[in-house]
C-alpha cells in the first residue's frame, strides 16, 4: 500500500502533522523509561525478537551509570569490557554533550551492564604507590618517599593514569611532566620500579603486595618531585645541529632534497626518536661526564644526520666529535638499549658505527674484527639491527 508518483515509484505515505511521533533513536532516555515495560524499549517491544534479547534493565542501570550514578565497569557480549563512561558511551550510542541529560541514540539489546551496583559491592584493589617527593620553595624541606593508596579499580592500567588520579584526588602539590600520554612526547619520562620508561606505556604491576617505586630521571638535577632538569640534555642535542646543512641552497626545495629509497632506509630505527633521555641517564658513563659526554641519545641523532644523504656536512660533523669525551666515554655498557622505550635500532651499534667512521678515510678507531664481533653480539641478543651505514 502506497502512493504512485509520476514516474510509476511507489512510496509509503507521509503521517499527518501531529502524528508522526518520535523515532526510538531520538526519545531521551528518561522519555523512554515512562513509556517502557520493564525497562524495554518501544521499538524492542514493537519487535519479539529485539525484546527477547533484550535485558530488561539495561536502560535504567546505564543510565544510572552514565549519568548521576555511581559508575561502574560495561560488559559486552564476547567478553570485552570498558571502565569509562565515554567508551560505554561511544559503543551503545550516548550523547555526553554538555547540558544534554543523555540521549539514546540506538538501542542496546547487545549490552550487559554491570553497573553501580556490582561495582560498589566489588571489592576493592588497593595498589601503593612510593613516590619521590621534593619541593625547592621549602629550604628546610628534605628529598622523600611519600606513600599514596590508589583503588585500581577506579584507575586507568598505566602509571601515568595513577599519578593523574593521585594529583586530582588525593594531593594536588604533586608535580610531574605530561603531555601526550602516547609514548610519543616523551615528557613523562621518569624511574619506576628500577628502570627508566614512559609512564603513560608503563602497566601498573598488578600485585598489590608489591609498592610500586617512583622517583625522577636518575643523576640529573631534580626541578620538583618528578621533574628533571633537562637544560644540559637539550643544550648538548643543540650542539650537534640536528638538521640538513647543504652547501648549495640554488635550489632550494627540488631535486636537492631527493632521496633514493635505500637512503631513506638508512633512517628507520633512527627518526623516531622522542628525546625522552631514559637512555642517557640509564648511563653510568653519562652520569660522571654528563657535562662533557653527548650520551647515546645525542650521538644516534648525530649519526642520524651523518648517514643522512641529504647532508652536506658530513665531514664537519664528524671532526665536532674527535675528542676524548663527547663520543669516546661510551664503553658499550648497554644500558641504553636496555631502557629504551621506542627501541628500534641499538644504541650501541650507532655509537660503534660513528668511532669507526674514519676508517674508510684510512684512519681506523678500532679493528674492524672487534667491531664486527660486538655487533653480531649485540644482534643476537637483542635482535636489534646492525646500523646500515656499516
């Protein structure tokens, strides 16, 4: 039954003004609620199958858990399961506009909620965290470790979730570096439980017996708790001039800037340095030469450029670090490799690759035989690829 148009289509017929009534995705939720049966939705009700797979108090229990409730976790079919309001929001279909009490966008009859009151009667998981402590505008005031409980049912998996909860809740004098929270930036470089990493990228250690230190990058001078001061790392990064050089600018932006793919391929494992500096100060070199020796985060970036086909500078580059100290402290300890968060290509190799640089200038640094031994090693160990300029 329908309506013809000139054409022969047929079509369903308008409603009249008045009549049309809601679409089910559009009635707000607490509309629903009064004209639902046992917290169904119309359209469910309209449709047997929908109700049947529907669990009656889905509506009521997510709306008490999105909005004004106390909330709780979302369980889903197949297993999966969201501790946020906004990634339950985003997969049943909720707006979170300001101001907007909550619209239901489609219906749920997928969802299974656990909601407020599950999570209120879960037990807790109470996770200690040590966390080093100093504050420069108290003279008087010692560096400490202060001791704060965090509930990890109501944190987010990593450290940096921990620190943002402990500083919004729990003692807002707490200081650290964050920014992007996906191991991109670096800024949240610091020492937990022993080794150097990212806090956003760090998993809270699940046992809760075990207290979970933190204190700041090592052997650097310390701004405020978790703060590192980083003038001396980027000083030393700025002495190396990390960028092209070309001796020929007539062309400028063409054909000077080309670059063969195997070129290009040199470059992997090198670019994607974030200058988080965990690797040098993991470094016992770095930490009794700081001041003279680049460390291995300066010194892959200088090789970076100096493999770079792009660059016309090579030769100068290389005569920069022809001294005791900026490239020649480095005695293979590792730490680097070890510690690195975004590791891709080793340290170390990069190190070696630039001691033995001058070899094919007829000035060897080390014998070749040693240099091969130690990046078959380190190959081997780490899996790490050889630096490709070799």
């Amino acid at each position: 039954m329908g309506i013809q148009d000139e054409e022969g289509r047929t079509r369903l017929p308008m409603p009249k003004k008045g009549e049309r009534g809601e679409l089910a995705h559009r009635i707000p939720l607490s509309h629903r609620a009064r004209h639902t049966q046992h917290g169904a939705s119309p359209r469910a009700a309209a449709t047997p199958k929908m109700a049947a797979s529907t669990t009656p108090p889905t509506s009521l229990l997510l709306r008490a858990a999105l909005f004004g409730g106390a909330g709780g976790s979302f369980r889903f079919r197949g297993g999966a399961e969201v501790r946020s309001a906004k990634m339950a929001a985003a997969v049943v279909g909720v707006s979170l506009r300001r101001g907007v009490p909550g619209r239901l966008l489609r219906a749920g009859p997928r969802l299974i909620c656990r909601g407020a009151q599950t999570a209120a009667a879960a037990a807790p998981r109470v996770k200690k965290f040590s966390i080093y402590r100093w504050d420069p505008d108290k003279p008087g005031d010692k560096p400490r470790m202060q001791t704060y409980e965090v509930d990890l049912n109501k944190c987010g998996p990593m450290v940096l979730d921990a620190l943002i909860k402990i500083k919004n809740e729990l003692d807002s004098t707490l200081t650290f570096r964050r920014s992007c929270r996906e191991g991109i930036c670096g800024s949240c470089a610091m020492n937990i439980a022993g080794g150097n990493t990212l806090a956003c990228t760090k998993r809270i250690d699940p046992d809760l017996g075990k207290i979970t230190k933190i204190y700041p990058l090592p052997h650097m001078y310390v701004v405020k708790d978790l703060v590192p001061d980083l003038s001396n790392f980027y000083a030393q990064y700025k002495s190396i001039e990390p960028y092209l050089k070309k001796k020929d600018e007539s062309k400028q932006g063409k054909e000077q800037y080309l670059q063969s793919i195997e070129d290009r391929q040199k470059l992997d494992g090198l670019y994607e340095c974030i200058l988080c500096a965990c690797c040098s100060t993991s470094c016992p070199s770095y930490w009794w030469n700081g001041d003279k020796y680049l460390g291995p985060a300066v010194l892959m970036q200088a090789y970076r450029w100096m493999i770079d086909s792009r660059d016309d500078y090579t030769e100068e580059r290389l005569a920069q670090l022809q001294d005791p100290f900026s490239l020649y402290r480095c005695h293979t300890i590792m730490n680097c490799t070890r510690t690195c968060p975004k590791v891709r290509k080793n340290h170390i190799s990069c190190t070696i690759a630039v001691k033995q640089f001058p070899a094919s200038r007829g000035h060897p640094i080390i014998p070749l035989e040693v240099l091969n031994s130690v990046l078959l090693q380190l190959q081997s160990s780490y899996h790490s690829a050889t630096c490709s300029y070799l």
